[in-house]
C-alpha cells in the first residue's frame, strides 16, 4: 500500500497556500465572482469546507457518511451547490475558522488511519492516500478559481504530481461517464514539470501519447482550461478522444471553460 504521508503533506501546503491568499480579504472580496457561474470566493472556500467535512465523516463514521449520501440522493436540486451556498453565507470568520477546523480534523484522521484501510465516497471506495489526493486537486482547483477572481497568478509547484497521477488513473472512468468504451492499451504520458523535470507514465513504445505541461494537464483533467488554450499534444485517436473528455473528478461529465483564445494562460 502506498504511504500516504507524502500527499497527506502536499496537501497541507496546498491548503496553508490558499490560506494565505484569503486570510486577508475584506467582505467586499469574498463575495467577488470566481470563473465557476454563480460561486463567489466564499462559494468556493464553502464548498472545500464542506467537502473536508464530508471527507471526515467517511473516514470516521462511515454509518453517518451513508446518511450524508443518501440525503444527497433524496434532496432536491443540486446539494453540492446548495452546500456550497449555505457555507457562503456565514460570516467570512466563521467560514474560515469552519475551513481551517475541518481540514485540520481531516489531517489528522488520514494520518491515523489504518494500512490497508477504505473509505466510501461519492464514486468507488478510497484509501487514506486516494483521499488526500482527491483533496489536493479539489483545493488547487478551486484555488485557482479564487485566484482568478483575485486577480493573483499563483506560480505552479511540483505538489502537481498528484493531480496528474490522479488525471491518469480517471481515465477509464472519463470514458465510461460519456458512455464510451475505455482504450484497451495503456497510453503513454510525457509531461514537463513546474520544476523543469520530465514525468513520465506508461508503456514507452505505447501507440497512443500525451505530452506537454504537467500545469496544462492538470489545468485540463480539473476543467479550468479549455483545451484549445493548452499546449498540450496527443498522438493517437484514443489519446485525442481522451483530451476531449478527461476529467479528475467524480461525477457526471462537467461543463468545462470555453475557450479563451488570447486570453488563455
């Protein structure tokens, strides 16, 4: 089993960066509008506020956590949104102090939970590393998303080996959520990262490739960049067919950002 600690770690910088960025706003900021439609920077504090809880909960008290995702199945609308929405209109205090209280309660339960251990989620079950790295690539994302409405370019670090191991391993499940059938072959994925290294996954002499920024990776497998904007190359039609639909998180296929031309990253 993997050692979790690395990514539990990453996770904790991920988080304390963000923090940092919005320790300091003013009222008038956290209620600024973000990329996502409708979810100002309160929005998305809430919304990883809210997940870190639900996090807790499945490593904790699974009991419970099959309540939380039954309610989410019986109510009605959309209860990440309705989530994300109840958070944003605490005071910004009270939704920090909720957010930092959560993620330190989450770090703590990862870091003590058994070897071998799985915990249920929202998609298939997940060990103390998968979780931590789920968390990771939803801070960053939605990290982005209030540095966005900030207007704050948040310089890419190496933590981003998580979100492109996560991107990899979403494959399969990018194709089944389109309903289409996954690539028997394993893809080879070439990627530059932040730091200037080269990483690499898969079979060396792989039909299909991938290759290009790890940031732009990262930025597509999380939909916060449309692929036209990205520097990124794909070989192969099932690796083509794969730039179009990827994505690192559960649930059904996102909207996606429309193309920005210009004005890309």
């Amino acid at each position: 089993m993997a050692d979790p600690t690395p990514v539990i770690d990453d996770l904790c910088a991920e988080s304390d960066e963000l923090d940092r960025l919005v320790a300091g706003l003013g009222g008038r900021e956290w209620v600024l509008d973000t990329p996502a439609p409708g979810w100002t920077v309160a929005h998305q504090i809430a919304h990883l506020a809210w997940t870190d809880r639900s996090s807790l909960l499945a490593v904790t008290d699974q009991g419970a956590f099959a309540r939380e995702v039954e309610k989410a199945l019986t109510e009605p609308g959309d209860f990440v949104d309705n989530a994300a929405r109840e958070g944003a209109g605490l005071p910004p205090a009270r939704l920090l102090a909720d957010w930092r209280a959560g993620r330190e309660a989450l770090e703590s339960a990862l870091r003590a939970a058994p070897e071998g251990a799985r915990f249920p989620w929202y998609g298939p079950p997940m060990s103390a590393a998968s979780m931590a790295t789920a968390r990771l690539m939803e801070t960053w994302a939605h990290g982005l998303d209030v540095a966005d409405a900030l207007g704050v370019v948040r310089p890419p670090t190496d933590r981003l080996r998580h979100v492109v191991r996560l991107g990899i391993r979403t494959r399969d499940f990018a194709f089944g959520v389109h309903g289409l059938p996954a690539p028997f072959e394993q893809f080879r994925v070439e990627l530059t990262a932040p730091s200037g290294g080269l990483w690499t996954y898969g079979p060396e002499d792989a039909t299909d490739r991938v290759t290009g920024p790890a940031l732009d990776f990262c930025l597509l497998v999380t939909q916060r960049a449309h692929r036209t904007d990205l520097a990124l190359t794909a070989d192969g039609p099932d690796a083509d067919r794969w730039l179009d639909i990827a994505q690192a998180f559960a649930g059904p296929p996102g909207g996606g950002r429309e193309p920005q031309g210009d004005t890309a990253r």
